[in-house]
C-alpha cells in the first residue's frame, strides 16, 4: 500500500515530524488501522483525517459525529477509543483508551 503524509495546518503547527504507524488491539494484536502521527508526544486521540485504513475508518471527518460509532478490535471486539470534538482545533477524533493499542513504525521505502 502506498501512502502518502497529508501536509496541511495541523502538520505546519506540529513542526515537520510526521511518522505512518500500523497499529494493533493490545487484547488480541488485530491490526487496526494504518494511522500519521504528527509532532512528538504521546498517541492520546486519533484525528479522522490521519487514518489511511481501513477504508470503513478513512473520511469519518466528512460525517456526524452521531453517525460514528466507538472504536472497536474488529477480531475481539475490545473497546479501543470513543469519537469526540477535540476542542482545542475543533477537529474530529476518537479519545484513545489509555494502553489499548501497539503501535508500529512503518518504514518508507
């Protein structure tokens, strides 16, 4: 799969750092979905507009907040994050339930 790192706003006020990341249930290790992080820092929310995949995950910015449902293991069914307005940038998320994903660089060829 070939990704390439969205460049806009949030990316300018991270500074220029930016990294893919697979990431996987800590429950059951079911890859959940193919996320960029930007800035250093913790992963504490999942902005919808960083997840490249799924495709059932990707474009989640375009719809309700009500429409979306909580992030869940597809495998295991585990509870991983819930959707939220991340005030700060009035942006769309899902807060991350502290430890419930490992994450892994992905390095670009």
């Amino acid at each position: 799969m070939g990704f390439e790192f969205k460049k806009d706003k949030y990316k300018t006020v991270r500074g220029t750092y930016s990294r893919l990341m697979d990431l996987f249930c800590r429950v059951c290790g079911k890859k959940i979905l193919v996320y960029q992080k930007d800035g250093p820092g913790n992963l504490r929310r999942l902005y919808f507009d960083r997840i490249f995949y799924p495709k059932n995950l990707t474009n989640l910015e375009t719809k309700p907040l009500k429409t979306i449902p909580t992030l869940s293991c597809p495998k295991c069914k585990e509870d991983i994050g819930t959707p939220y307005i991340y005030k700060k940038e009035n942006r769309k998320a899902f807060k991350i339930y502290q430890d419930m994903l490992v994450k892994k660089i992905i390095k670009l060829k």
